[in-house]
C-alpha cells in the first residue's frame, strides 16, 4: 500500500509519543484495564487511536517501519484480532520490529495498542470495522447476500425477543397521551428520529424533531415538561450532546424515551424507559433493521390507541391532501 504523509513538524523530531509510555512511579499511564474500558469512560478523553499516531510521524519512519504502518494503515481492525506475531509476519518483519514500532509510537507494548483498537471496534468506527464480516460472507455476492440477510433478520429477531412488553404497552400510552412529542436524534440517529416524526406527525398533532435547522435543543427544552414525551435516539457513535439532552430533559420532569444499540450508555440512566436493538452489522456499517422495524411497531400501536380514542386527526389531513391535491 502507497502511503505518503507531510509533517509541518521540523526533520529532525523522534518519533515518539510519552502519553501511554509515560510512568508514573513505574507504573503505566494507562492501565490495561483502563484502556479496555475505554467505551465506556466517556467522562475521560480517549487515547488517540493508532492511525493518527502514524500520521504524525510516517514521514520520519524507516522503511521498515512504514511497511507495517502501511499493513495496519490497511485495515486498522485487523490490529484488535491479530497477535503482534500475526501483524509481523503479514507486514514481513520480526516480532521484534513490531514491538519496537509501537513503542516509538507511544504504547507501552502491543497489547495497549490492540486494546484501543478493540475498542474502537465496540465503538463502531468504520475505520474499524472494513473487514467485519468478510470471513463468514464469502467472495461470491450471492453468499454475502444471503449472509447479509440472515444476519438482519437475526438482528431483528434478536432485537424483538429482548423487548419488554410493559415497557411497550407505557411507551405508547404515553406518546398517546402526551401534549407534545419531541424527538432527538443526532448523526446516524437523526434518519430513525425522522422516520418516528414522518409516522406520528399523520396520527397526532405537536410532534417536533429537535433542532430545527438554525436552532438550538435549549430554545424548544424550555418549554417542556412532564405533560410532553421525549424520544431519543442514541445509537452509538453517540455525540455529547445526547447525554446533555437527556439530563437536561430529566430536570424538568420530562418523561424520556430512549432507544440505542445494546450498549446504551450514560443517557440509558435518565430515561423512564429504554427500549435496546441489536445494531451489528455484517460488514462495515451497522444494521438499523431492528430498529426501524421497532419503530414502525410503537408508531403503528400508538395510531391504534389513538384511533380506539375517537381521534380524527388522520380523517382530516386524509381530507386536506384531497383538497390540496398533494398527493397522486
């Protein structure tokens, strides 16, 4: 693999990176449990992950050193499964070099640096993840396609069978009953908020997907309270803004519906309910099947609950699109 790197940093600058090798009285910086852990330390910073300590310093490498930088550059998730005599054999070089490459980028050894990479696998980096699935999928595309859908349906099986039926039935009473529904949901998430917004807007009335375009969460959190329903969407990857949302949320009362993968996090904590999908995908990005398919079920349930109710409001935009010729 052709790799090619600037450094703006002066010619003459080691290669080297003091914040894993650091000691302090002897003892790493970071723990190997520490590092394990480092999905679920959201309130520390993360060590930064291995391709941007080569970016750093490739220039500077030997040659044989830019040739297991390029082997790892290649699919960086192939660091979370290979032993460190696995990595040098495919980079053809001794274990020995290996062990030395690290160390010059910092990591107090290889296990450090493959603990990181493992968990930026669990945190769903797509850098991570390019060759997820490939063993068990096969080359043909007829068996990555049947491999594919045997592991969405799986997901959605696995996602149904984890679901609680009295969380379900409060869920939709609640998004029924509430005054407003206001929704949340950022990146990846922000396509399952819009899709819960497009299906509750046409049963019922004051349904909002938060921020509108120019706007800020805060200038719509305010006026909520416990008469009004939230859902948050908070599939991982999650920026910090949702767990900021979600306590914010909590201090006034509002009742919090939130939806995420199975490791659902901090904001998990001040949710009234939680509902959890399996999200892992095949390949490289994850599956929403399960999710979608959850959503479609509280949104067609709470259409139902309304329409037990009297509620006419999907009679009359049926009515309006008619007269306003919207639809075909």
């Amino acid at each position: 693999m052709a790799f090619s790197l600037h450094s703006s940093r002066a010619e003459n600058r080691r290669c080297t990176f003091p914040v894993l090798a650091s000691h302090r009285h002897g003892q790493p910086l970071y723990s190997q449990a520490e590092m394990s852990n480092a999905q679920t330390k959201k309130e520390k910073r993360s060590p930064p992950p291995i391709e941007s300590r080569i970016a750093e310093c490739y220039d500077e490498l030997s040659e044989i050193d830019q040739r297991l930088a390029d082997v790892i550059l290649s699919a960086p998730g192939q660091l979370a499964m290979q032993t460190a005599t696995e990595l040098a054999t495919t980079a053809q070089v001794s274990k020995a070099t290996a062990t030395r490459f690290f160390q010059k980028l910092g990591y107090a050894s290889y296990d450090d640096a493959r603990a990181i990479a493992r968990a930026a696998q669990v945190g769903g980096s797509p850098l991570y993840l390019q060759d997820r699935g490939r063993k068990t999928a096969g080359s043909k595309l007829d068996d990555v396609i049947q491999a594919h859908l045997r592991h969405e349906v799986e997901n959605i099986a696995s996602t149904y069978r984890s679901l609680d039926t009295q969380v379900l039935s409060e869920v939709v009473d609640a998004i029924a009953r509430a005054r407003r529904v206001a929704i949340i949901g950022y990146r990846h998430s922000h396509a399952v908020a819009t899709m819960i917004r497009r299906e509750l807007i046409q049963v019922r009335s004051d349904v909002m997907l938060l921020p509108a375009p120019g706007d800020t969460v805060g200038e719509y959190l305010a006026d909520l309270n416990a008469k009004d329903v939230a859902i948050i969407i908070g599939l991982r990857r999650r920026v910090p803004a949702v767990g900021l949302t979600a306590a914010a949320l909590a201090d006034a009362s509002v009742p919090i519906l939130y939806m995420s993968d199975v490791i659902a996090g901090k904001p998990a904590r001040q949710a009234r309910w939680v509902i959890r999908c399996h999200t892992d995908g095949l390949m490289l990005f994850d599956s929403n099947a399960g999710v979608t398919s959850v959503v479609n079920l509280i949104c067609s349930l709470v259409a139902e609950r309304l329409l037990e109710r009297g509620n006419s409001h999907l009679q009359r935009i049926e009515v309006l699109h008619d007269s306003l010729r919207e639809l075909e």
